[in-house]
C-alpha cells in the first residue's frame, strides 16, 4: 500500500490519487486540478483550516500544529 508523501494517506484504490495517475506518489488531495502536488504553503493553509474548523483550535496554535505535522512528512522535509 501506497501512502501520499504530502499527508500521509492510504492510497489504496485508484481514485485516491491525482487525476487516476498511481505512478504519482502523492494523493488527490495534495493536487491540484492539474494534478501536480501543491505548494507547501497552500497545504499548510488547507490542514490549519481543517484543525481550525474540525478541532475547534486557535489558529495559531492550529497553523503551528500543522507545520510540525507536515515537516515530518517526506514531501516537505526541505521546505520553507
């Protein structure tokens, strides 16, 4: 099993992954409509929202959250 270097998702069936392509190492989730993995900063946008809204958390706290979470992750190891 496939996991998406950008979030961390089991890819397990072919619509997980971008545009149906399963030689991307990345989720739909982590691309854009044209299918290429999008920029760390519209990630670290889009999970601190998603802890925002889901865990009800202080922005801050959320965005510092999410940056730790996604800098353990392959895709954005160098980033930023």
């Amino acid at each position: 099993m496939k996991m998406c270097i950008a979030c961390g998702m089991p890819m397990t069936r072919i619509a997980d992954y971008p545009l149906y392509d399963i030689s991307k190492n990345y989720c739909k989730h982590c691309a854009n409509s044209d299918g290429n993995l999008v920029s760390f900063q519209e990630k670290l946008s889009a999970l601190t929202a998603h802890y925002v809204q889901t865990y009800k958390m202080d922005k801050n706290f959320a965005e510092k959250t999410a940056y730790i979470v996604l800098k353990k992750l392959p895709a954005w190891r160098r980033s930023r």
